[in-house]
C-alpha cells in the first residue's frame, strides 16, 4: 500500500509537469530526479510523512532547484515509451531501482537524442536508512545497471577488500566505492545493431566517467557517498559544491 501510495503521487506529479518529452522553455534547465534515496521525499513508514513537508527539504534537492526546475520522476519509459523529460534536459539518475527493459531503451534512446546525465551508482551503499535490509522502502543497497551501463562501455566493479569508513578521494567524499572499466567497442544492450557505444574518458583512477552517446552526455560517480548527510556543515558545504560542480560540468 505504502509503494501504491508513493507512487501515485508521483505519477500525479509527472501528470502535472507533462508526459511527453517536449522541448524545455528558454532559459530554464529542467532537472529530473529518478532516485531511491530519500531526496524527493521522507523516508516515513506511511504515506502522511512521506508527503509531509514541515522539515527541511534534502540539501542534495535545494541544490537542484538551484540549477533549475526539477521533476521527480516515476518512471525512464512512459506510455509511449519515451523518458518523460526534454531531449536536451538534464537527468539525475542517483543510485535507482533495477531498470526495466522499456526503461533501459527509453533512457539509451533520450541520452542519444541530446540528453545529459548525471549518474551517481554506488556498488556497497552505505547511507543510513531508518529501514533494515529487505525492506521495500528501504534504498537501493547494490546498484543493479548492467545492461545500460554496457551499452555506454562500462563496466561497475567492486573490490570487497578495501576498508570501510568515509575518506576523500580527489576531493570526492567515498566509501566502499566501486570503478568503472571500459569495455571498449563491444557494449551491448538497448538499440539496434550496429548503433555505436558511447566513448568513455576514465577519471579519478575510476571513479568517474565523462561519457559521449550520440548528442548526449553521461557523468558517472562510482559511489553515492556525496550525497550522504554529514555531521560537519563544513562537510555539507563542500557537498553541495560538488554536486553543483558535476551539474555544471555536464552544462558544458
């Protein structure tokens, strides 16, 4: 019932905002946001503090509406089987659910057409969660993006050696943090054969990727560490640069 809930009002939210993938209003970037960390919205047991907007928003969020419009969305593929937002939009795809196959061709086809993504995947999510493992409300523990990450030549991998415990890494805040592997030419998933594969530059000893598809643009953060709640508001402070530095970078 929770799930319904949520749900539904976020369908109604991309009712109010429109379906289709229309060009954006001059001047205004439009943000969507498809995450299942509680960014959006509460982590709440029922639907009332889901909804409830008493408390302050995520700062990850007030950042957002900084650069821009930002809409929360749903779904990548709606009836029509197009991502909901404008072709030349921007998408933060932050540690989602596992993505349908509908959802993996929509998402391929609107970063080839112009779309920008910023894609924080994290293989060892450490963000608290007042939900325990197994619980549907819980975030999303281990990213599960196989299929379109090949089609963008990449691979996410993890080294269950390493230690736990926050440290900086190029002024990126991680922890338990994955690395992306090219895959070179021979990606796979969504499209038709013979469609090219984005080109890929690894940063950051793998850590990041800054990727082209087509007209489109992807930025790839191994690790969701940024987007945790720190204890310092210096921490805070150079969180909120950083993720307004990574929207700026896909401005270019």
């Amino acid at each position: 019932m929770w799930r319904r809930a949520a749900s539904l009002f976020a369908v109604a939210l991309l009712t109010a905002c429109g379906q289709g993938a229309a060009p954006r209003p001059q001047g205004e970037e439009v943000i969507g946001l498809y995450s299942s960390l509680p960014i959006a919205w509460n982590e709440s047991e029922d639907i009332k503090g889901l909804l409830a907007d008493d408390g302050a928003p995520h700062w990850a969020l007030e950042v957002l509406r900084a650069q821009g419009r930002v809409i929360p969305l749903d779904t990548l593929a709606n009836a029509q089987g197009v991502l909901p937002l404008p072709e030349n939009g921007v998408l933060v795809l932050a540690q989602p659910r596992p993505l349908t196959a509908h959802e993996n061709v929509a998402l391929d086809a609107w970063v080839r057409g112009g779309g920008r993504v910023l894609l924080v995947v994290d293989p060892m999510l450490t963000v608290h969660s007042r939900f325990g493992p197994g619980d549907p409300r819980r975030p999303q523990d281990i990213a599960m993006l196989s299929p379109i990450l090949a089609r963008w030549g990449l691979e996410l991998q993890f080294d269950d050696t390493q230690e736990a415990g926050e440290r900086l890494e190029g002024g990126i805040p991680v922890n338990l943090a994955g690395r992306f592997q090219p895959l070179g030419k021979s990606g796979g998933g969504s499209g038709k054969a013979g469609d090219a594969v984005a080109e890929c530059r690894i940063e950051a000893r793998g850590l990041l990727a800054d990727c082209v598809s087509g007209k489109g643009r992807i930025l790839a953060l191994a690790d969701a560490a940024v987007l945790e709640n720190p204890d310092e508001s210096a921490d805070l402070a150079a969180r909120q640069a950083l993720l307004a530095d990574f929207l700026h970078r896909l401005a270019k």
